[in-house]
C-alpha cells in the first residue's frame, strides 16, 4: 500500500469486488447491521424473488426504533410497532439471524450496540438501512446508511453498488476548553461546512482534538457526519481504537487480537497521504453550541445571538426566514435563555455511558425546573447496567429526571416519546428538522448532554460552563 493512500481508499479497494457497467464499485460489505423498521421489506424482497442471506453470520439485528421506553409488555400499545417487533422476529428466525430482542442483554440502539459487542472494527465495510450508520467510522470502518431496497440487496449478495466519493481531510487542531464536548465539535464543523458541504465526500476527522478524543468522542463526532452531507465520516485507528476494542465479544482473542491490531494500525491514512481536499478549524473557536433553526448547520456559539436573515447570503434566506417562523426565534435574539419544555438524553449521537455521566456531573445535586419534563434513555441495556452499577441513574431520579429503558426514543419519536403541539426540547439526538421529535409544530434544540442537563435544571438554554466551574476550583 502507498503510503500516499488515505484510509478510505485503502479499505474501499480491499473492498471492491469488480466496477459495474454504471462506473460504480460492486462493495463486498463485511458486516451488515438491520433493525425492525427498515428490514420487513427487505425480506419480503427476498421471499417474492426466492432468496435466502447470502451470509447470516455477517448481520447482526436489534431492535431500537420502536421500543418503548416505558411500559415493554408485549404486545405493544402500538399495534404498528408490534407489528414490525413481531416481523423481525420471523424474519431472524426464518434466515438465521442473531436478534437481540427485549430479552437479550446486549440489545440496545443499533449504532451502539455494534461497537460495544466488537463487531465494529478498523478496515470493515459497515452498511445499516439507518442514516446514522456513519457512526461506525469512529474505528477506522467506512459506514454507510443505506435503503430497504440495498438492505435487501446486500442481505442476499452481501455487495452494494457504489460510487466512489472524494475525501476530504476535516482537521481540528488545538485543545477544546472546559464545558467543550464532541458535539460542539461535530455541531460546529456542521456549521461552518454547511449541510450540503459533505456532498460527494467522505470525511477523514484529523488533527490533535481527534488523536486526544475517547472512542465514545469520535462516534459522536462521526455519527453526524451524515448531517453535513457527507456519505460518511471516519478516524484512523490508533492505540486508543485497539484499548477499546480488546477483550470485546466479537473481537479477535489472544494472539489473533495482536495480529489484527497490528493490521488496523496499518491502515491509517499515510504521513503523505492525498485527499482531495483539506480544511482545518481551530479548537480554540468552538464554545458550546446550540441550533436555533430547522437544519442541524443553523447553529450558534451558547454566548451568540440568532443571526439575522439578512446576514446570510440570498440563496439562504428563504430557509433561514422559515426557521425563525417556525421556531419562533428572531434576528438577533440571545440563544442563551431561550425556554424549554422537554430536555431529553440519549440516542445514538449520545446515549452512552460517557454521556451519561457529563449529564450526571451537571444534575448531581440540583433539580430539574419546574414544568419540565426531562427523560434520560441509554442507549444500550449494557450502558443502562454500568450507569446503575455506577449510580447515575439515582443522581438522575433524585434530580428530578425519568430515568427509562434503552432505545431511540425521542430521537425521532417512532415510539411514545414524543414531543406535544409546541414544546421545545433541548436534546442530545442529531436532528432538528420539524416535526422529527414527534409532534409536525415541536421544536428541537441540538446541544451537548451536559448543555441538556444544564437546560433542564434551569428551564432554559443556559452555558453550561458556568455550572462546571465550581467542581473545577
């Protein structure tokens, strides 16, 4: 291998099982992860055409995105839900599927559960029927999100046809001050880059911020990948990305773990490797940040005002005038104070163990504000057992917090946790779009779980630095 290459077409090339008349690559896809909402029509494809999956020990299936949070007891309230809950249940039965289901202790939000069973691994192809599926890039994996109709595909040849795209080296440089989270990073490359800057790119995240970043750090980070158009997000697997990874269920053991190390290590982009274009941002310019509109790049810095619609160029102001209708918000309003009703943790942007406790540092001791109802879902069974053994669900419960079961929940509300007519909510998830919450008038602000737990306690959007400072002294 050049040591001109990045990692993305090094795994790309590994990967590519011929070119197709179109131009694009036939993928071989190393592990296929499915869950109960984009999978039942992908199995039916399989049936009308005969098809059995090709390689059943290559996906893994969860259930996430109906899942109540509450009240479990099957059958579901929502006939829909158990309808899709009792589909991928025949569905891994009937082609041979490991499902981890309610009753499995590993099951939890697919973008969670993959990395923390050690499916995820540098030098894979990942592909999901979820936009999140990026996440997964956080390991040195390119991961892609994919529709029903390419779930189906891929069940049945385990291949994708892709076209290449270029990659561009993101770099983040300097150190993040206190009160500066992963999602202040992502929120803000988003913001700068714009949600159609990533098109027809992967994103190499680079530079000191990354190399200093936990494995839970990155996933954020490469999670939202999706959100500035990019067709994925990755780091390069250094020692940190090997310390997660031994000792986990489906990683190598032993012996083979070294040699598979040594080879994800291999795979990081050259010291001289080309990309077809670079940025790089400054950590010292990142505080914590907040979305004000309806696009997750309509963002400002928690000490900023909401720009006005004429400091945006022509083209935007049509989009930027329906943001601050539907939300409510005007020129040059302060974001910080701004009310909310419902401040929720979780996701797959941020309902791991790591989020928990920044939301439980914030929480301890104080309450959550009158009026406000504020939900904490981990984002995993596995998460939700460490933070219990760890006593972070009684900081919550204390402070006045629901403290639930793993799943989506109200990340996009396919499940009873749902915004009502108006509500704001202040959330840890990775999307703002209207409606997205659960109720077609609520509205979403992004932030950190440490900005949600500090927007619970105060009822409003508040800097959350100012609430870390005490235990700092």
């Amino acid at each position: 291998m050049s040591d001109k290459q990045n990692l993305f077409n090094k795994v790309w090339n590994l990967h590519a099982v011929g070119t197709l008349p179109s131009g694009q690559t036939q993928l071989f896809i190393g592990q296929h992860l499915i869950h109960e909402v984009t999978s039942p029509q992908a199995f039916e494809m399989l049936r009308e055409r005969n098809l059995k999956v090709m390689f059943p020990e290559r996906t893994l299936a969860t259930v996430d995105h109906i899942i109540p949070t509450e009240n479990q007891a099957r059958p579901f309230a929502d006939s829909l839900a158990e309808d899709m809950m009792s589909a991928i249940e025949k569905n891994c039965r009937e082609f041979g599927i490991t499902l981890l289901d309610l009753k499995d202790s590993r099951q939890g939000i697919v973008h969670v559960v993959g990395p923390e069973q050690g499916l995820t691994q540098p030098g894979l192809t990942i592909a999901c029927g979820d936009s999140h599926t990026s996440t997964h890039g956080a390991f040195g994996a390119i991961a892609f999100g994919i529709g029903t109709s390419q779930v189906a595909y891929v069940l049945a040849t385990q291949t994708l046809a892709m076209q290449r795209p270029k990659v561009r080296r993101v770099e983040v440089n300097g150190e993040l001050a206190p009160g500066v989270f992963a999602k202040d990073v992502t929120l803000y490359i988003i913001q700068k880059l714009g949600v159609q800057g990533g098109v027809g790119y992967a994103y190499e995240y680079a530079g000191d911020v990354f190399d200093r970043m936990t494995m839970e750090e990155r996933m954020t980070v490469c999670n939202m990948a999706i959100e500035g158009g990019a067709r994925c997000g990755y780091v390069n697997p250094d020692q940190t990305t090997v310390d997660y990874l031994r000792g986990r269920p489906f990683a190598p053991q032993g012996a083979d773990f070294d040699r598979a190390a040594e080879w994800w290590l291999s795979l990081a982009s050259g010291r001289d490797a080309e990309f077809d274009d670079v940025v790089t941002f400054d950590a010292a310019d990142i505080e914590p940040t907040v979305t004000w509109g309806i696009t997750p790049a309509q963002s400002v810095g928690v000490t900023q005002n909401v720009p006005s619609v004429a400091s945006f160029p022509e083209s935007e102001r049509k989009l930027v005038s329906e943001a601050h209708e539907y939300m409510g918000i005007g020129d040059d309003q302060p974001i910080e104070g701004t009310k909310i009703d419902v401040a929720f943790v979780g996701s797959c942007t941020n309902g791991r163990i790591s989020d928990l406790r920044e939301a439980a540092a914030v929480a301890k001791g104080r309450h959550v504000a009158e009026g406000v109802r504020a939900l904490i879902v981990p984002g995993s069974q596995l998460v939700a057992k460490q933070a219990e053994e760890e006593g972070l669900d009684k900081i919550f419960t204390e402070a006045g917090f629901q403290w639930r079961a793993a799943g989506c929940s109200m990340c996009l509300a396919m499940n009873p946790d749902k915004l009502q007519g108006r509500e704001v909510c202040a959330s840890s998830s990775n999307r703002n779009f209207k409606g997205r919450q659960g109720s077609p008038t609520g509205r979403t602000l992004l932030m950190s779980p440490a900005m949600v737990a500090a927007a619970a306690i105060n009822g409003a959007v508040t800097d959350v630095r100012k609430m870390l400072e005490p235990a700092a002294v």
